[in-house]
C-alpha cells in the first residue's frame, strides 16, 4: 500500500459514516414528521371536521361554502 492509499481509504470511511450519519439523521426527523401528522390529523377526526351536504368523506367546506354553517337571516 502506498502513502497516499492510506489517506484515501480513511476519508472514504469516514464519508461513508458520515453518510451514515446523515441518513439517520433524516429518518429521525421523518418519524418525527409523521408523527405530527398523524396527532394532527387525529386532532381533526376528534373535532369531526365539518363536511359540506352531500360532500365525499374528508372533504371540508370553508366558511364560505354554502350549506356548512347556519343562515344568519
């Protein structure tokens, strides 16, 4: 092995673990990601989001949309 295959062999391995490194970082957050989601969207289900009449499952209506919130007249 030469003088300069040493070096070599050695960053190789320590970009590798850093890669490494760097991926578990980012499943890490993932989860961390996907578990707020999941509370907010169990948050939604318990608060039963409003859905228009006649609407297909999980589509809420905004204040504007006809038929979600009472006639004030």
């Amino acid at each position: 092995m030469s003088g300069e295959e040493a070096p070599r062999k050695a960053e190789s391995s320590e970009a590798r673990a850093a890669a490494v490194s760097d991926i578990q970082e980012l499943m890490r957050r993932k989860e961390e990601i996907e578990a707020q989601i999941k509370a907010n969207y169990d948050v939604l289900e318990s608060v039963s989001v409003a859905r228009a009449p006649g609407g297909e499952e999980g589509e809420a209506c905004g204040r504007e949309a006809q038929g979600c919130l009472p006639s004030t007249n």
